[in-house]
C-alpha cells in the first residue's frame, strides 16, 4: 500500500511499504521533483508503485499540490511505458520517460547481489507469480517495474504479475505497454 504524507512542506509519496526485510517504507517519491529515493539512502531511477499511486489519487490529499499532478478517472490509474528489451543474458532493461532500470532474471535470489533481481514462476494460464529484489531495498512483496520486466516471459498479451503483495495487470501492445495494479503492499 502507498500513501502520501508531507515532509519539509512537500508531498512525498511513500511506495512499497512493509518491506520483507524491515518495517516502515522502501521508497519515498517527492512527486514536485520526481526524485525518488531508496531504503538505503541511494537514488532509484524509476519506480512505477509510486506512480501508479500518484495516478490513483484523486484529491488534494489536503496538501497544497497542483492540481494538473492528481489524475482521476478509469483510464488514468494506468501508466504507459515501452516494452522492455532483453539485452544481456539474463538482463531485462525497462525505459519510461528516458529513464533506464535492469532487472536480473536469476532462478534464486542472491542477498549478497545490490542489484535488481526478479524470480520468475509461470503459472499454469500464461500468467506470472514473481519474487523481487531490489537494489537499495531489498526482497519487497511487489515492485512495478519488476513486475513488467516479469511479464516478458509470458506469450499472452495481456497477463496478470502476481507477487507476495498484490498483483499487476499488464496488457502489451507490440512496443508500448500499459500496467495496473490491484491491492499492492
């Protein structure tokens, strides 16, 4: 579950909560900047929980915030992004808004590794149930950009990426992608 709060007179949207490892949050997004932050004090490129959490709200949140930054209706709780690309073995590349993430595929999780790792497991209809790590964070019960660089190993257009903390239903439309997430924590 994401939520926005108020830090320093400015609206943080506080994404991947309850991560496996700690308690409290795993990323904070300052949706004036777009600078998103980890755990561990680095800085992540790109986080589609926070976003996708920034297109679902509909209200000010009583915090003085644009309103041009809040999105309502159906069709705006999704967000778009370019299909992502294998361009190493085992290395799935994902860009939004010229922003770049990897995710390794690995077929177990290595602790000791910083980097983006996702598990794959097919599901018996095409769909995917999937395991993340993230760089800076740690195991998380969902990652949005894990779970589209998950959806690559499914052959159905549209295909539902389970997790531990929810789902994403991510229809692909040759080079351009649409997610949308249902009950993530």
């Amino acid at each position: 579950m994401e939520t926005q709060k108020e830090v320093n007179g400015q609206v943080i949207i506080l994404a991947d909560t309850n991560p496996l490892h700690h308690e409290g949050y795993s990323q904070w997004k300052n949706i004036l900047t777009n600078q998103i932050w980890n755990v561990d004090g680095s800085e992540a490129e790109v986080c589609f929980n926070a976003e996708l959490a920034q297109k679902q709200s509909t209200k000010h949140i009583g915090y003085p915030v644009p309103t041009e930054m809040w999105n309502s209706g159906e069709e705006d709780c999704k967000i778009t992004f370019l299909a992502p690309v294998i361009t190493r073995p085992n290395v799935v590349e994902i860009t939004r808004e010229g922003k770049l993430i990897e995710h390794i595929w690995v077929e177990t999780i290595d602790e000791e590794l910083d980097k983006n790792q996702i598990m794959v497991h097919d599901l018996y209809d095409g769909n995917i149930f999937v395991d993340i790590w993230e760089k800076g964070v740690g195991k998380v019960p969902s990652c949005g950009t894990g779970a589209a660089a998950a959806a690559l190993f499914s052959d159905n257009n549209t295909v539902e990426v389970c997790c531990r903390g929810g789902s994403y239903l991510i229809e692909k439309d040759y080079y351009r992608w649409t997610m949308e997430a249902k009950n993530i924590s």
